[in-house]
C-alpha cells in the first residue's frame, strides 16, 4: 500500500466511523486495552462489511488505524480535561502557525528581494521555456504552497551527516 493509498485509506476509515451507530464509535474516554475486545468484535466486523471491495487492505493495516486513531483522540481528549494542559496546547498550536506564517512571509521577501536585484541563482536557474512572468509566478506558487514541501527525509540524508560527522563539522549525537 503506497502513501498515498494508506493516507485515503484511513480517511474512508474516519468516514465509515462518523456513520456508523453511535455505540460502534472508538471510546476515547477508556484505553486501548479495555476497549479492543469491542474493536475486535463488533467495529472492525462493521467497518468491513462497509469497505466490501471498495479497497484491498489488511486486518493489521486496520487494526493500526484505528489504534492510531484511538490514541490521538484520547491523547486531545485528555488535555482537553487539565485546563492548563489545554492552555499550553493551544498557545503551541498558535505559535506554530505563527512561525509557519512567518516563514512563509520571508521567504516571500526574500524571493521578491531577488527579482528585485536580478540575483544570479534565480537568473541561472530559470528555464529557457518559461517567460519571466511565469517563472515568477510558478516560484511565488512554490513558495507559498506547502504540498510542494516534501516532508521525506532524503537518501543522501544520513550520508551526508555522517561525513560531517567524520569531518568534525557536525558534533556526534551522545545517547546517555
């Protein structure tokens, strides 16, 4: 099962557990443990017949979802009853958006710095194809769109810490 297909897979999972009888719905207010004799019985049964053959999965593959599920729900639902807990969360959850925002609005500034000086990297990099106004606009479209951000780590990744690492660039990670 690819990402993509997992990703649609756990949202026709979501899908099936908001329709179904209000007694089929995942008790985050229990753990997993006193609830998957339920899971196992009656939610996992029901969500089956409701998937038919509409996609190929495996009994493990649902399991994980709705565990997945479950434990994201009960970790919201439980700093939703310390009122403290609730505060510092949506003060987090403020600041991150702040900081993406932020982010977003300097690398703005920045590529608008570079059309501005006709900078090099952004002249050299532009393909012979795309007229100035398009270029612009696709990086504009780059910059400010996040899906084309891919949060993979890449291969080359691990490579290349570790030759900082053996060039003394980059300090060796201590596990104590």
């Amino acid at each position: 099962m690819t990402k993509r297909q997992f990703k649609s897979f756990k949202d026709e999972i979501v899908q099936i557990l908001s329709c179904l009888d209000p007694s089929l719905s995942l008790d985050h207010k229990k753990k997993w443990s006193e609830i998957s004799d339920n899971v196992l019985k009656k939610i996992i049964p029901a969500i089956n017949n409701a998937l038919r053959n509409k996609m190929t999965y495996t009994l493990t593959k649902l399991k994980f979802v709705l565990q997945q599920l479950h434990r994201h729900r009960r970790d919201n639902w439980k700093i939703s009853q310390d009122s403290n807990k609730s505060k510092l969360d949506k003060k987090r959850k403020g600041v991150n958006t702040r900081r993406s925002d932020v982010k977003k609005r300097e690398k703005n500034a920045g590529i608008i710095y570079m059309y501005n000086t006709n900078d090099d990297v952004l002249i050299s990099s532009k393909p012979q194809s795309l007229s100035d106004s398009t270029y612009k606009r696709d990086i504009k479209e780059i910059i400010s769109n996040g899906s084309y951000h891919s949060d993979e780590v890449s291969e080359t990744d691990d490579e290349k810490a570790q030759e900082e690492i053996d060039q003394h660039i980059r300090p060796k990670i201590r596990l104590y």
